[in-house]
C-alpha cells in the first residue's frame, strides 16, 4: 500500500487520532532503508551513536559534524519517516544563535527535517525562535543522557514528587515554545501518563511505560545487539545471530567451502 510521507505535523495529528507512533533510531542509509520500508513513522539519528556507532561509554564526545554525517547517511534511505536529527552535547546549550546555527546545519547539510534538544530552560528561547522560523523541534525530558554527570548515572529520573512536578512544567513549558513531541525516557510509567495527558503534542516514551502516544527504541538494543536492558524488547537476538554467521563463515573459508564456483567466475 502506498505510503503518504510522514511529516511533523502528522505525528500531532496522529495522536489526535489515537494511532500510537512508532520511532527507532538508525545511523546510515542501510539500516534507514530496510526500517523506513517496514513501515516505521519517525527515524532518530540518535546521539546514542556516540555508545553504539562509536563506542564511547556516554553520547557527550559525539561531535555535530559527526551527526551531521550521519544524519546525511542515514536520510539517503529514508523515504516515508520523518527524519529527526539529535543535537548533540554543546550545541544546543551555548547561546540562541550557536542553537540555531546548528540546527540550520543539521537541515541543510544532514537533511534532518526536525530536530531534537535535550531539556527545556535554558534551551526554551532557541526552541521558541526555531520553531517560529520554520524547523520542527523533538524535546526530550526525563532522563536526558547528556546530563549523565549531573545525574550522577543512567538511572530512573521523575521519581520524587518536585523533579516530577518540574518534568510536567518543563513539558508543558516545551509544548508552549512550539515543539511537535517530546521524548519521556525513563521515568514512571504513572507520570508518563499524567505528561501525555497535559498535552496536545504526543509523547514518545523510552523506558516511560505503555501510555505515552508512541514508543522509541535505540534500534541496536531492539535487535540484540550489546547489553540487555529491563524497558527493551529484543526483537531479534543479533548478537548470537552475527555470532553465528561469523563462526560459520570463519569454518567455511577454513574449509576452503568458500567461495563455491557458483560464488566464482570463469573469466
Ligand atoms: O540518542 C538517542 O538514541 C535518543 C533516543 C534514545 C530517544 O535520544
């Protein structure tokens, strides 16, 4: 059936409608392409390469350009999906205009057609000016990995009543500067609920339980690939899967099995 291009617009109709959205991560235009065809409404280029792409141990060293990279890889797959760039560390936390900049880069050089910005404060005068120029901005509250050193770890933020009071006033402060969702990464399952139902835009939850409008996954975790985590369904076990194709592939070269003259040619 043929597919009308997802824009953010429709991401907000669609809660409106009561469809709940479906987001992943992806990082080139491989991955983009086979999750784009399947049917997915929003693909991130998530910070999160920082750890899985690139294998730092937090996302604060992943640099613009390198998102910016990405992003552009990833955008050459995807034809339906809004495609969501993430700000990285630093460039949405220096000035109004070094925010602006970088999202116009984003645009411009990686394709992204929204963008997303960690945390609410001292984020919310970009937000409102970016939004008025035109580029549709994802927020992300609860925990928030670049804000890992302050939190002091990877753990449940919203938990006490005054950070989950300010969750609900930081969501509300972001829906009143423009933005079209906000992602609720791991918080309680109670307080994604009370936040989606303050809201017109949709939320999209991470580890943030079943009634936030739509759901996110790093795509590397939903496929098996790396650590296990409590609010990640595996939808394929890629660790043992690639495992096993590796193993197998080592043997048939061993075996000289491979290439077969099938795999081969004649001149
Ligand atoms: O960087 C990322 O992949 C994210 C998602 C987990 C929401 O921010």
């Amino acid at each position: 059936m043929a597919r009308n291009k997802i824009t953010a617009p429709r991401i907000v109709e669609m809660k409106r409608e009561g469809v709940p959205i479906a987001a992943l991560t992806a990082y080139d235009a491989t991955f983009a392409a086979v999750q784009d065809k399947a049917g997915l409404d929003i693909i991130l280029v998530g910070d999160s390469a920082g750890m899985v792409v690139a294998g730092d141990p937090d996302t604060l060293s992943i640099t613009l350009d390198e998102m910016i990279f990405l992003c552009r890889n990833a955008s050459r797959g995807v034809k339906h999906a809004l495609l969501v760039g993430d700000m990285p560390f630093g460039s949405a936390q220096l000035s109004t205009e070094a925010t602006i900049s970088a999202a116009v880069r984003f645009m411009k050089e990686g394709r992204a057609e929204a963008v997303k910005v960690e945390g609410a404060g001292p984020a919310l005068a970009a937000i409102r000016r970016m939004t008025a120029m035109g580029i549709p901005i994802m927020g992300h509250l609860g925990l928030t990995p670049q804000s890992v050193n302050s939190f002091g770890g990877y753990g449940l933020r919203g938990a006490t009543d005054i950070e989950a009071q300010r969750i609900r006033d930081d969501a509300l402060a972001l829906q009143d500067a423009g933005v079209f969702s906000i992602v609720l990464e791991k918080i309680p399952i109670e307080l994604a609920r009370v936040v989606t139902e303050d809201l017109d835009v949709p939320t999209i939850g991470i580890g943030a339980g079943p009634h936030c409008d739509g759901q996110i996954l790093v795509s590397y975790d939903m496929f098996g690939l790396g650590p296990k985590f409590r609010f990640v369904r595996r939808y394929l076990e890629g660790d043992r899967l690639i495992d096993g194709a590796v193993r197998k592939y080592i043997e048939d070269v061993r075996n000289r099995d491979f290439p077969s003259e099938d795999e081969s040619f004649a001149g």
